[in-house]
C-alpha cells in the first residue's frame, strides 16, 4: 500500500494536477486522495481504471507501485488497460459492465413513455379520426426518451467518472443532447401542426450550433480545471 501512494504521488506530481484536481476528475473527495498517497486508504477497485487512464499507466504498474521495464507505448497501453482490469484479482470478473438500478428505472419510464404515447395517438386516430397530424405524438415520445437517458446517465456517478476519465465533460453531453432534441421535438411540433417546416428548419442548425457553444464553453472550463 505504500508503494502505491508513493508511485500515485509520483504520478500525480509528473503530470502537474493537484489533489483537488484528481479528485475533482475522480468525483471524490481531496481527503480521499491524501489517504491514497499516505498510504491510509486505498481506492476503490471501480477506480483503478480511471486512475490508470489518467496518468497513463496499467493497473499492474499501479498497484505494484513502479513503472514496468517494458513499457508499452501509449496506444497499444490503453487498449489493453481494460483487460488488465478484467484479470485483476479485485476485479468482478465481468466483461460488461452491469447493468445498474438507474438504467432499469430509465428503461422502465422510456417503456411507460413510448406505451403511453402510442396508445393515446391510437386512441385518438380511432374515435376521433385525428391520425393527422397527431402522429407526431409517438416520435416525441421515442425523442423524449433521449432526453430521460441524458438525464439518468448524468445522474449516474460511474458513468460520470468514466467520461471523465476519458477527458469528457459529462456535464456538457447532457446539456447539448437535451437541447438538440428539444431543437428536434420544436421542429416537428411546428411541422405536424401548423406546416412550417419551412423555413423552420433553421431550428435544427440553430441547436446544433448552441450545442457547439455549449460544448466549447464547458470543455474550456474542464481543461481549465
């Protein structure tokens, strides 16, 4: 254990991040890391992937506490990482990732969503006779699960630690994906009910240049911190 928080100082020093730096890209806290490098704690094994990304190393050179002699180049290292997580011995010994309690709530409300959706365009289309333009109902239903998915995967703290271990903003995916289909969901609303699609397609281009923005400012922000 000592070796390892010698070796993840060491680490930590070469690339020039701070401990509230780590932390903050780990989602834990700046004691947590003290703990590691002090040899009082040791991270969670669903960290030691993360941990090897960042500072581009493999778990077996982590945990040994020093760097192998046949050091890999960059490219083929990170291919194999995950592997080596596999075979661990803390490892689960999985080769997917299981499926969470917050994916099965999620596919449980897209589910209730789109079920929900198609039976009231039936509905209507069958004593009303409005099949058009109320077929919009279902594809802003499917559409709606896009942005229920965004959502739970940002609300899920794995997820989160895994974008971020792989210099992604969790934060600004969630946001760009909500706004371009809400940018979809618009578009087809002014379509089917009052046929605008034009010039109303300029909505989409708008969305996708609010998301380029968007993403800009956050992953500046990131890459600050």
């Amino acid at each position: 254990m000592k070796n390892f928080g010698v070796f993840l100082h060491e680490l930590r020093k070469e690339k020039g991040m701070t401990q509230a730096a780590l932390a903050e890209r780990l989602g834990v806290t700046n004691k947590a890391v003290s703990k590691w490098e002090t040899g009082e704690a040791m991270p969670d094994t669903s960290l030691l992937l993360p941990l090897a990304e960042v500072f581009g190393v493999t778990v077996d050179e982590l945990l040994s506490g020093k760097r192998a002699n046949n050091e890999k180049c960059g490219t083929e290292q990170k291919a194999n990482i995950a592997d080596e997580i596999k075979g661990h011995i803390f490892t689960r010994g999985k080769d997917d990732e299981p499926e969470t309690t917050l994916d099965r709530i999620c596919g449980i409300i897209c589910a209730f969503i789109i079920l929900g959706g198609i039976t009231v365009y039936l509905f209507l289309g069958a004593f009303a006779g409005l099949w058009n333009p109320y077929w919009i109902i279902v594809p802003t239903c499917a559409l709606s699960c896009g942005i229920v998915g965004s959502i739970f995967n940002l609300c899920d703290r794995q997820k989160r630690i895994k974008k971020l271990s792989n210099g992604k903003n969790p934060y600004v995916d969630c946001a760009c994906g909500i706004i371009f289909i809400l940018c979809v969901i618009v578009y087809l609303f002014l379509g089917a009910i009052a046929s605008l699609w034009h010039p109303y397609w300029v909505i989409l281009i708008a969305g996708g240049a609010v998301c380029g923005v968007v993403g800009a400012i956050g992953n500046y922000f990131s890459s600050k911190k």
